[in-house]
C-alpha cells in the first residue's frame, strides 16, 4: 500500500503494525515466570488462558490493553532479587522476564531513592566481547591515538549463575557502558590489560552506589598504543 498516496491509510497502518508488534512480544514473553505468576498480568492471563497462540495479533494486543495496567518497578523488584541470591541457581532466573538469561544487568544512576535499579536485558549477547583474541582495534591516525576514555571503564560486577556443576557469568553495570563495550571488544575480565596501554592522568575511584561492591572510575585516560 502505497502511505504517501493515501495518507488517509496511515491511522490503520499504525493500528496494525502496534498490535502486530505488541502481539509478538506478547507470544515471545507468555511462558515467562512473571508472566505465568506476576498478579498485575491475572486478569490478562484468564482472559487468554490456552488461547494465545490461537487469538489474531489484533485481539491478543486489544485483550492486552483492556487487562494489563502500567506496572511500577516494584511488579519487577521480587523476581528481579532472585538474581541476587547466593548462590544464584539457573532454575531460579532462567525465563525470568524474557526466555533464557539475559545478556546483562543494566544499573539505574541511583538518583531516585537512592539505591539503584535492575534491568535484565535479554538478547545483548555478551559472548561478543569475549572472543576479542586477534581482534585488532588499530587506529592508523597518529593523531588520533591519544584518545580520552572516559565512560567505557566504569565498573562492573560479575554475576555467576550455577547451573549443577555449569557456571554462568553475566555482568551487573551500567547499560550504556556494556553497550559500549560489545562493539568494541571491552572485556571486564581484560581490564587491567587494556589499562596498562594507558597514562593515567587523573583517577578517582567512588562508591557507585552505597553497600555495593560496584565502583565508578572517574578518570581521564590518554591512550599511549594504538590499540584499545
């Protein structure tokens, strides 16, 4: 359908692709813990009980919106505290809030209430970062080798998830830096090798939250070897 010829098409267009989208989000996520034991999802479960795979994206996505009311972080915080568990067990976070574990825990700034938020981003696949051998990051400008790091090195924690004798190790830190570092081959575990290929000019090490071992490095880096 040609939209630039029939404008009028537009609000029907974007009726379909919202509960086509918002459908397939609900059928990827309907077997989750919270979404088979949350109560804010009560009235939308028996509403749908059985029928999910059956319903059209345009009645899943209408049941959904008629059911479902905005939820706070505090729906989230009890399943999210499994994560925190020692020791934290596979069969406890695995299909937690999406299927599978997520990639990472992604850190709110702290600024309101003063603790901190988690949110457990699914399909941010960490394993990229980890296969950095060979991977070169060579910048052949001269002038660009003295690089300011800032952001990329702020802390992050390790959380291992025990699956019988398996290991599972995610990071806890903020989003934007973990973001930052997939593209760029920045594995935590490799920090202290990738900072030896800086001068430190200033560093200044701060709690990144109270009671947490999580540490902000608030630091100018000037960058000595071409690679990262």
């Amino acid at each position: 359908m040609d939209l630039l010829a029939n404008p009028s098409s537009f609000p029907e267009q974007l009726s379909w692709r919202t509960d086509k989208l918002r459908s397939s989000i609900v059928r990827a996520n309907c077997n989750t813990q919270f979404a088979q034991t949350a109560p804010e999802l009560a009235e939308f479960r028996q509403a749908t009980a059985g029928l999910v795979d059956e319903m059209g994206d345009d009645i899943l996505s209408q049941s959904f919106q008629k059911t479902v009311q905005f939820t706070t972080y505090d729906s989230y915080a009890p399943l999210i505290a499994k994560f925190f568990e020692k020791p934290c067990k596979a069969s406890a976070v695995l299909d937690l809030f999406a299927p599978g574990l997520p990639g990472f825990l992604s850190t709110s700034s702290s600024t309101s209430g003063g603790h901190p938020k988690f949110f457990p981003k699914y399909n941010q696949c960490l394993s990229t970062i980890r296969s950095s051998e060979g991977v070169s990051l060579a910048i052949p400008d001269p002038l660009r080798r003295r690089t300011t790091a800032h952001i990329w090195y702020l802390g992050c924690d390790q959380m291992d998830i025990e699956d019988g004798e398996n290991v599972t190790a995610i990071y806890v830190g903020c989003g934007t830096v973990l973001n930052q570092r997939m593209p760029l081959y920045l594995d935590p575990k490799k920090d202290g090798e990738k900072m030896a290929t800086f001068s430190t000019m200033q560093i200044i090490q701060l709690p990144y939250y109270p009671d947490s071992s999580l540490f902000q490095y608030s630091t100018t880096l000037h960058r000595m070897l071409p690679d990262l």
